[in-house]
C-alpha cells in the first residue's frame, strides 16, 4: 500500500528546483532584457513597414 500523498514534501521539492531557476534568471537578467529591447524593436519595425505598405496599397487603389 502507498503512503499518503505528503505535500511538505512536494513543496520542498517544487521550491527547491525553482530556486536554482531563479538564480539563474536573476543573473541573466540583463542579457534577458537586451534580447527583449531587441526583440521589440524588430516587432516594432515589423508594424511599421506593414502599415506602410497597407498606406501604398490603399492610395494605389485610390487612383
């Protein structure tokens, strides 16, 4: 027969692999956010030439 189910025991577990992650995050942080400046500057650009080519696209239509 198992035992109960021992849920001090899941969370030291739980806490004790986010732990690690966490330190890891905490000391990427700064490359962590570079790629995301980067990452939003191209989603940015990316914007930016679709509303200018739907802008060509609606005066081409207009003549």
């Amino acid at each position: 027969m198992r035992p109960p189910f021992d849920i001090e025991f899941a969370l030291k577990g739980i806490i004790g692999t986010a732990s690690p992650v966490i330190g890891v995050i905490t000391s990427f942080q700064e490359q962590i956010e570079w790629h995301l400046r980067i990452a939003s500057l191209v989603v940015g650009l990316a914007v930016g030439v679709l509303s200018l080519v739907a802008i060509v696209r609606k005066l081409r239509r207009q003549r």
